[in-house]
C-alpha cells in the first residue's frame, strides 16, 4: 500500500457500525422457532433411518448418529463425527 492511498483511508473513516434493525414480532418469532423445531425433528429422524453404509458415507460414526438421534428436538446439534 503506498503512502496516497493510505492517506486516502485516513482522510475517509468508513462507519464500521452495523444498521440495527427492529426485532421481529412475536408471531414471526414464534413461527421461526416452532420451524427450526420441525426441521431439527425430521433431520434427526431421517439420521436415525441411515444405515451403518450411509453414516460411513457422510462421515458420520454410528454412535455419533445414535446420540444425535436421541436428542429433544429443542436441543440443537451438536458435531457428527
């Protein structure tokens, strides 16, 4: 970097704050929640469905399979490996 550009910076500050934005209703709140919940529900399912072939695939050991599997669907996931 030469000495005009860096004055160049120098003499612009750039605001680094990011925007804040209101929260979402409660309803929107809610609806992506009881979403994330659905999601979670259905992907530990279909991992409980693999068999030892497809978990050896993705990279996924059978026990870490068995105890995502085992999970609340309010807990999120953990590290499958």
């Amino acid at each position: 970097m030469c000495y005009q550009s860096r004055q160049r910076f120098a003499a612009h500050p750039v605001a680094l704050v990011t925007p804040v934005s209101p929260r979402p209703p409660l309803r929107a709140r809610l609806a992506m929640t009881l979403k994330v919940w659905r999601d979670r529900t259905a992907a530990r399912r279909n991992l409980a469905a693999m068999d030892a072939r497809s978990l050896r695939d993705a990279g996924i050991s059978p026990a870490a399979a068995a105890y995502e599997s085992g999970k609340t669907f309010w807990q999120a996931f953990g590290p499958l490996g």
